[in-house]
C-alpha cells in the first residue's frame, strides 16, 4: 500500500539534513549586535520621554484644565471641611449668651418703644435707649469672651 501512496517507508538521506544558515563573520556579528543595541537605546529613551511626561504634572495640566480645576476645586472643598476651625464650648456658650442678649434687647427695645409712644421725639428717645443697651450688652460679652 505504502506503494501506491507514494511515501516509502525509509527515509533518504537527505531529507533529514537541516538547512543552515550562511557562517556570518565576527564583525557582521558584532555590528548586528551594536545595532540592536542601538535600537533597543532609543526605543529606551523614547519610552523614558513618554515616562517622563506622564509624571510632569504641568503638561498634565497644559492637557487637561478643566480636569486640573475640577481636581484643585475639590482638593481646595476636602481641605477647607478638614482646617475648618471647630468652636469650642466656651465660644458656643458665649454665642448662645448673646443670642439671648439679643433678644432681650429687642423684647426691651419694643417694650420701651410701646410706652414711650410713637412720636418722632419719643421715638429718638426710644431708639437712643436702645442702643445703649445694645451697646453695653456688646461691651459685657466682649468683657466675657477676654476672660476666657
């Protein structure tokens, strides 16, 4: 059968001989490895060129602005939620002193104002007692808060 297919049983001689490439001389060889040196060089300094201007946050910016002023804008919000300077209990509790001194001036200021009238003159007098309790309601707070 190996007769009508045309593939005999043993092989010749040869086809069993590889083909090798041409002897190449010292010098060829050494100015094929000079440049693939060479090439491998450049193809270094080109990707440390590209290295470098990923990493060079000003021609990131020169790309990109509206990214780099959405990124400082948030920055600048994180930053400004963490130094934001927290009151301490004695400023809350001066706070809340004047907010009640506040009111008791107003509630005073309308009382004094009810009595006195509405005419102009008794209108002066009303306003001119008022700031001065406003005035020496300031004076006592800010008295206080040099205390602590």
């Amino acid at each position: 059968m190996a007769e009508g297919t045309g593939i005999s049983p043993v092989k010749r001689s040869t086809d069993l001989q590889v083909e090798r490439p041409p002897e190449r001389s010292a010098e060829a060889i050494r100015q094929d490895i000079a440049a693939r040196r060479n090439n491998i060089s450049q193809t270094v300094d080109m990707l440390g060129e590209r290295l470098h201007g990923s990493l060079d946050w000003r021609q990131q910016v020169g790309n990109h602005p509206f990214a780099a002023i959405a990124i400082a804008a948030a920055a600048g919000l994180i930053l400004s939620r963490v130094f934001q300077p927290r009151p301490s209990p004695g400023e809350r509790i001066m706070d809340a002193i004047a907010d009640v001194v506040d009111n008791v001036t107003d509630q005073a200021r309308d009382t004094i104002t009810g009595l006195l009238g509405s005419g102009s003159r008794d209108g002066l007098v009303a306003s001119t007692i008022a700031a001065l309790t406003t005035k020496a309601a300031g004076s006592f707070i800010q008295q206080l808060k040099r205390e602590d």
